[in-house]
C-alpha cells in the first residue's frame, strides 16, 4: 500500500485480512488531535493536525483522510505520522517507492530471553534454585514480600523502586495512566435506517451501534451529528452496562423528528428530517471525564416513505 495512491472504496491490502487498521488521519479539532509524532517527535506546527483512527470492520473501505466521504481516489495522507523534517512524509515505507509491506512479527520473535536475568533487585536469577520463588530469598522467606527489601517495604512496589516512581520497573504508567488514554469507538455502518411498527423508530432512525475499548470504564457518550446545513449537533448520552469484550453496544437512537415535507437546507435546526444526509461520529467518555478520539464517520440518509 503507498499513501500517495489510496482507494477509500477499494483499500487494497492486499490478502485475507484478520484485523482492522488503525491509521492516523486529518482533523480540524486541536483537542483530539495527537501531540506527537509516532516516533515522539514534536509536531511541525499549528496545522499539523492529525488523529488516530481505525477501521469500522475488515475488509471495509476505510476513510483515510477522514472528511466523512468514502472516494475511488485521494490526495495523499501521511497515515504512519512521522516525522520527516524537510522531507516529504509521504511514501516513507521500507517497500518499493516507499509503499507499506505486511511482515510475520512471530517469525521474528525470539522468547528465548524470559528469565535470562535477575529480577526486580536481584532477588531472584531464576525460578528454580537458590534465590528463587522457593528458598532462600524467595517470596516466601527472609527478603520476601513480606519481610525486609521485600515488596511491601523498603523498595517495594509503593515507595522508592516501585512501579511509581525512582529506579522502578522502566517508568511504565500505573492504571489511571492506561485508562485515561481511550481508544475511539468503532462505529458500524447505520444505513439502512430503522422503521418499526411503533415507538422511537415509527418514522424511521438511525441506530448508532459498534464496539468500545474494554480497559476503560466508560460511562457516556459523545455523539456529534453533521449535515451540509446546519451547525453540528453535539448529544452526550448515558452508557449501557458494560459487556464482555468485543460485544457491538447501542450508542445512540436518532428518529425522523420532521415528517412535514422539509429537508435539507429547509429542515429547521436541532431537528431531523428526510432526504437530508447526515454524518455521524462518536466519543466515549470514562469515569474521569477523559475523552476518547472520534469514532470513524459514518454517513446515511433517510428516504421520504411514499405515505408521508
């Protein structure tokens, strides 16, 4: 794949694809944009302006630039946002003018490593001798978790040498750190609408429904619905109890609230009518008030029904 030839409709992969892609795309919105580069970089200026997004399944087509318009062929996106300096950060992948190849990571995976040195402090070499989890200095006796230099006292996981702060485990972020980092929902597609006998649906809706990340302990949701002629409605809304991971959840319901004959430029404000398309993202929300990146667009428009 070379980022100055993408297909939004055709992404061409390339093979059976197992997951989705994640890729970094344009944004106008500052507060969800990245702050780095990829490779930690600083960013080149004010418009360098770019979010991380993903896949809405595989083997769908994907919006790389990210306007809300699925397009046979695009301008260039630089979707590994790294930095280039002077140069161009486009077609900088290892392949043939510089396009991105697949590689088998397992192949390369060498385990080979694990328990080849002393753990934390050196209380152990391995599992099964002299100062392992079993005898002296183990976890059980004198230098264990409970006693003197163990894991509950001088040098233990809570104060100096712990996984907090000074000469602990490599600076790696405690549970608040992961989980105010949310990844964006992945919103499936909404067309074709909702018509039902009776109820919310009885003129038609969108159903907003996809999957979120599961680390995090979300408890609303964003949901910002675009048209072509009318300021963006921004609804936040209640999450549903969370489930097991991967489970498709409902972020939103949004009916036809105009069955009068207006649409498009003459549908008033804040209301939904008919022949009118609509894009919708969404943003999850944790216990903390962190936001997640939007969600991928997805775009539809409810046909007038022959009796209205």
């Amino acid at each position: 794949m070379r980022e100055d030839l993408l297909s939004e409709t055709n992404p061409n992969l390339g093979g059976s694809q197992t997951y989705r892609v994640r890729y970094y795309g344009l944004t106008g919105d500052s507060a969800e944009a990245a702050k780095k580069h990829c490779d930690g970089s600083d960013l080149d200026g004010p418009g360098d302006l770019k979010v991380r997004l993903e896949s809405s399944g595989v083997g769908t087509p994907i919006d790389w630039n990210n306007d809300g318009v699925l397009n046979a062929a695009i301008t260039p996106v630089d979707l590994n946002f790294t930095n280039h300096g002077n140069a161009s950060p486009i077609g900088d992948g290892p392949g043939p003018l510089g396009a991105f190849v697949d590689s088998n990571d397992w192949a390369g995976l060498n385990l080979q490593q694990i328990g080849g040195r002393k753990t934390y402090r050196g209380i152990s070499v391995d599992f099964g001798n002299e100062g392992d989890f079993g005898n002296e200095g183990d976890f059980g006796n004198e230098g264990d978790f409970g006693n003197e230099g163990d894991f509950g006292n001088e040098g233990d996981f809570g104060n100096e040498g712990d996984f907090g702060n000074e000469g602990d485990f490599g600076n790696e972020p405690n549970f608040d750190a992961v989980t105010s980092s949310i990844d964006a929902p992945s919103l499936l597609p909404i067309m074709p609408p909702v018509f039902t006998a009776s109820g919310t649906c009885v003129d038609g809706c969108f159903v907003l429904r996809g999957t979120v990340d599961q680390i995090s302990q979300i408890r609303q949701y964003q949901i910002t619905r675009k048209d072509p002629f009318h300021p963006d409605l921004v609804r936040t809304v209640n999450a549903p109890p969370p489930g097991p991971p991967g489970q498709v959840v409902t972020f939103f319901t949004d009916p036809i609230t105009r069955t009068s004959g207006q649409s498009g430029s003459s549908c008033p404000n804040n209301q939904m009518c008919y022949d009118t398309t609509y894009t919708y993202t969404v943003k999850a929300i944790d216990i903390n008030n962190n936001f997640s990146p939007k969600s991928n667009s997805q775009v539809g428009s409810i046909p007038r029904p022959s009796k209205k």
